[in-house]
C-alpha cells in the first residue's frame, strides 16, 4: 500500500466508523505520525509504499482513533496560536476558538506595556493565566509580549503543570512563564494587571453527552463547571477585585450562550467596570472581558 492509498483507507474508514468529523486530516495526521513526517513532507512520498511496520503502526492509530480516543492525544501534539504543543490527558487539549481570548489580551496588555495609558512599564507588568493546563494562553502570551512582561500561570493539578514547564522548556519560554500550584488566585501575593482563564465553563448536564472523545478522555475537571457552567467562573469574580489593579483587565472564555449570565455575575463583582461579552466568527459568546 503507497502512502496515498493509506490516506484514502484511513479516511474511510474513519469516517465510515462515525470517529472524526474531519478524517481526511486525521489520516494525514495519524500517517505523518507513524511515518515521523509532517503534512508537507508526507504529500512528497504518496507514491512510496509503507512498510510492514509502518501499516502496523498506522493500523494500530486508526484503531485508537476509532475507539474515540482523541487524534491529539494519540500523536501528543497540537497547535494553537502558532505554537506546537504536547498534550497529554493530564490537561485539555487546546481549541482554536481559544486565540480570541489571547488576540484580545494581547491587545490590552501590548497598549498598557508600551505606555498607553499609564506608561505601566514592562517590568512592572504581570499577567496570569488561571487553569493553565498545557500552556497554551500563557505560552500564547509570552511568546508575544515584551521579554520584560512577566507571565504566572496556576493550575490545581500537578501534572497539568509538568506538562506546561516541558512545553515552556521546548519552546524556550521557561524562563518567561511562573508555574505555580494552588485554586484560583490563591497563590498571588500582590494585584496584577492582567487576569485571564479558559476555566470549565460545561454545563454538567452538557459534559455528560458529550461525545466520547471528550466525555472519556479529557479530564472532567478541566470542562465541567457545574450545574449552570459558570461555578469556577463565579467564584474567580468574586476573588478577582483583590487581584486585579486599576486599570487592569480580566479576559474569560465562556461558553456560547453565557455571556447574558457571566456579564451580571462580573457587574455585581466590579460595579464601576466597563464589563462586555465579546463574540467569535460565528456570533457565539466566547469571551468575558472585564475593564478596571
């Protein structure tokens, strides 16, 4: 079987067993997997025929594939903002829907460093990333703001942390980003300019249909905000007054149809904020943002 062959089998097959609404790109990122190739080098071998071990290999993938196990987690990689990622169960995986919530910090916190405003300058600045995961925001941010800026990201889990320091250290970020253990904003010393999260804003009702690629392999801990989605979201606001100095920002996902309930929530907890839901491409709620 050539490589091409392979990509048209495993398309099928995917989307024949129901596992991937996109099977062409999985098959092309299950392949290049097995073969140890990105999408553009494995488009220069479709008329080289695979190997018994490399069909193997490929078969076994398709088959975890099949049994809904995320294509993600099966290759342990995944892109977001630009960066390329390891993923592991310990964290989510990141979605594109996401990079809102960075394109808009990084144009709040880009003004502020560079003295718009309140001259605030870098050294001063810092920005923390509430439920870090894998990295991806705060790695997002790093990557794209001053040197000087410093970076926090906190999570619960220690494992979702190891795996952010190894994704900061293959990235050459380590010494940008501050890992640090604990709820919340509990381990903040002192305010910061900028609070941002993509903390479990599912309903509960919702996580337990969801499909098994999410339901069975990504921590429910990471999804699952309770009855009304907005318990963890809630409670950040609450902290949030403490944390954030003046004229800072606080920048939420929420989910689609949150951003009525989540703007209440944020009135009650900054009453003289200038308090928005902003939407994605597709006219969802997808973010809470939160002026001081």
């Amino acid at each position: 079987m050539t490589v091409q062959e392979a990509l048209r089998q495993g398309a099928r097959l995917l989307s024949a067993e129901g596992g991937s609404d996109e099977a062409n790109l999985e098959a092309e990122l299950l392949l290049g997997h097995a073969l140890g190739l990105d999408r553009a080098h494995l488009y220069q071998h479709l008329r080289e025929p695979l190997t018994p071990e490399q069909q193997s290999a490929y078969d076994g993938l398709l088959e975890r594939r099949r049994r809904h196990e995320p294509a993600a987690y099966i290759t342990g990689r995944r892109e977001f903002y630009g960066l390329d990622l390891e993923v592991t169960p310990a964290a989510m995986i990141p979605r594109p829907e996401t990079e809102l919530l960075v394109e808009l910090a990084l144009d709040f916190a880009g003004s502020r460093v560079r003295g718009q405003g309140s001259g605030v300058s870098g050294s001063e600045f810092r920005v923390v990333d509430v439920g870090v995961g894998c990295g991806a925001i705060a790695l997002a941010l790093a990557a794209n703001l001053p040197p000087e800026v410093r970076v926090v990201g906190i999570d619960v889990s220690a494992e979702a942390l190891a795996l952010a320091r190894r994704n900061a250290e293959r990235l050459g970020l380590g010494g940008r980003l501050l890992l640090v253990e604990g709820d919340l904003l509990g381990p903040l010393a002192s305010p910061v300019a900028v609070i941002v999260g993509n903390l479990p804003y599912v309903r509960t009702a919702d996580w337990e249909a969801a499909p098994p690629e999410i339901r069975c392999f990504e921590p429910r801990r990471a999804l699952d905000g309770g009855p009304d989605g907005l318990r963890l979201i809630e409670r950040l606001l609450r902290q949030a007054p403490a944390y954030l100095k003046p004229a800072g920002a606080l920048v939420l996902e929420i989910g689609d149809k949150q951003g009525t309930a989540a703007s209440a929530l944020a009135g009650q907890a900054f009453p003289r904020a200038q308090v928005r839901a902003e939407r994605d491409l597709s006219g969802l709620d997808r973010v809470l943002v939160v002026g001081t």
